[in-house]
C-alpha cells in the first residue's frame, strides 16, 4: 500500500500522471516477477543441497493461502491496467 501511495503521489507531479503510473506499476512488476525467480531458485538449490529447512521453505512459499512474490507482481500488472482509469 506504501509503495501504490508513493507511486501515485509521485505520478503526480508529471505533465501525464496515468502513463507515469503504469510505467511505475510495469518495472515494480518485473522486479517482483525477478524476486520470485530468484527466491524460488534458492530454496529449489538448497532443497536440491539437502536442507529440509529449504524444502520446507519453498513449500511455505509456494502455500497458496499465502502471498508470493507472483502474487504482488500480478497486483502490480493490474494497476498498470487500471491506471488510465484512475487519471484526473
């Protein structure tokens, strides 16, 4: 909610504050998308390594009750749908 609330007052400022939204939601979305590849690949390795605390991790990761890194780049690709919506 901090970073939407961030987002938004920084869009605020340009001459076109939907386009500055999405871009914003865009590269927020990419970077969680990049975070999920890396967590999941960590906890596969030290699944892989022997670790029973990494297996147990990834499967808490991977729990869908439970929110990933996925999940938040899915919300950001949504609020780069909605943001020309949202414009003044």
């Amino acid at each position: 909610m901090v970073t939407i609330a961030f987002t938004v007052i920084l869009a605020r400022e340009t001459p076109d504050p939907a386009s500055a939204v999405r871009g914003m939601a865009i590269v927020f979305a990419a970077v969680q998308s990049v975070a999920h590849a890396v967590t999941t690949g960590a906890l596969r390795a030290l699944g892989s390594l022997g670790l029973v605390e990494g297996a147990a991790a990834l499967a808490s990761y991977r729990d869908p009750r439970r929110l990933s890194c996925l999940d938040l780049a899915i919300m950001w690709l949504t609020v780069a749908l909605a943001a020309p919506f949202f414009g003044e």
